[in-house]
C-alpha cells in the first residue's frame, strides 16, 4: 500500500483503489517530498573507454 506524508509528520496508508480520490481530497494536507537519487558521479571519457 503506497505510504502518504502528512503536514505535521503523519502518514498514512492508502490502498490503490482509493489513492487518487484520497489525495484529491486532502490536497492541502499532504506534504510533498522530493527524493534524490545517489549515483557515483561517473567521467564521461572514463565510461566510454571502460565499457568494452
């Protein structure tokens, strides 16, 4: 079931079926969050040279 974060730390399990609806109406009380993806930093000529 997809986890939904609440202004004020809450959260709150939501089955799929009902997700959209759920999310329209608490608009204003969900908190949005971004979640940034770790890759290695990779040198352009280092991957083309080593992928053989």
């Amino acid at each position: 079931m997809p986890t939904v974060y609440l202004k004020g730390g809450g959260t709150v399990e939501v089955s799929l079926e009902d997700l959209e609806d759920y999310l329209r109406e608490n608009r204003e009380r969900i908190e949005t969050r971004r979640k940034q993806l770790r890759r290695p930093s990779v040198d352009s000529t280092t991957a083309l040279t080593s992928s053989k």
